[in-house]
C-alpha cells in the first residue's frame, strides 16, 4: 500500500516568492540603470554646448569633470557619444571630440585601453575629414596616445 501523500508543500520558501536578495539586486540594478540614463543625458548635454562659442568654455569644463568621475561603466557609453559626435557638420565639434579621446584615455588609462583599437579606428575615419583643422586633431590625439600607451606600458 501507498503511504497517503500530505497536503503541506515540500518546500515551503518556493511559495513565498524571490528571495529578498532578488529584490534588493533589481533595485540596485535599477538604481545602476537610471544613473547611466543621467550619465548620458549630462554627456550629451555638454557635448551640444561644444557648438555654440558662448558655452564651448563651459562644455570643456563640463566634459572633463565628467571624465574624472566616470566609472568604468561609463567609459564605453562617453566613447560611443564622442564616436556620435564626430560625425557632426561642425569641424570644432569634431575637432574637441577627437581631443576628448585622449584626455579620456590618460584619465580612465585601464578602462580605455581596452578600447584602443576602436578609438584609433574612429580617428583614422576622421583623418579623412576636409577639415585641416580636425585632420591635425587627429593627429595630436594620435601622438598623445602614443605617449599614452607607451607610458602605460612602462607603468605595468
């Protein structure tokens, strides 16, 4: 004969829904998501300063202090801005975000340097431009990333 089955579950804790660890890692994963939405709103917002002369000073400003305060996490989105940006019709636009590369690079050195080939590959892109001026840009930011990545090297 069978033994009668109990109508008291087996494991109680799967009823009570997910763990509080859960709940505690989606609001930490929620609160993560919304500061990198305000990141970028910051980093567009000084990036559109770059355009007007009146706020250029004000965006530089702006963008550096960022730059101090990023978190790794934030390397790749201000890349994939500064990349955006380069494609702007304004030469000191694309001028200031090619500059931007480096002082990223020597800033965040461990979080850009895994980003080096893609910088350089934005660069050389730009080194295309009809603009002399953003043409030298490219090629100061290319011998600072040299200087860069050489002192990054000798550092390890």
């Amino acid at each position: 004969m069978s033994s009668p089955r109990s109508s008291i579950p087996s494991n109680p804790s799967n009823q009570s829904g997910p763990p509080r660890s859960s709940s505690a890692s989606a609001s930490s994963s929620l609160s993560s998501h919304l500061a990198m939405i305000e990141l970028k709103q910051r980093i567009l917002i000084a990036l559109s300063k770059l355009v007007d002369w009146d706020t250029h000073q004000i965006a530089v400003e702006d963008l550096k202090k960022i730059i101090q305060a990023l978190s790794n996490d934030g390397v790749s989105m201000l890349l994939n801005c500064l990349y955006d940006v380069m494609n702007d019709p304004k030469p000191a636009v694309k001028k200031e975000s090619i500059r931007f590369l480096a002082i990223l690079c020597t800033a965040r050195t461990d979080s850009a340097m895994t980003h080096l080939t893609k910088i350089i590959a934005h660069i050389v892109e730009r080194l295309k431009d009809s603009n002399s001026q953003v043409r030298d840009a490219c090629c100061d930011t290319v011998g600072s990333l040299s200087s860069w990545a050489v002192g990054w090297q000798v550092g390890k």
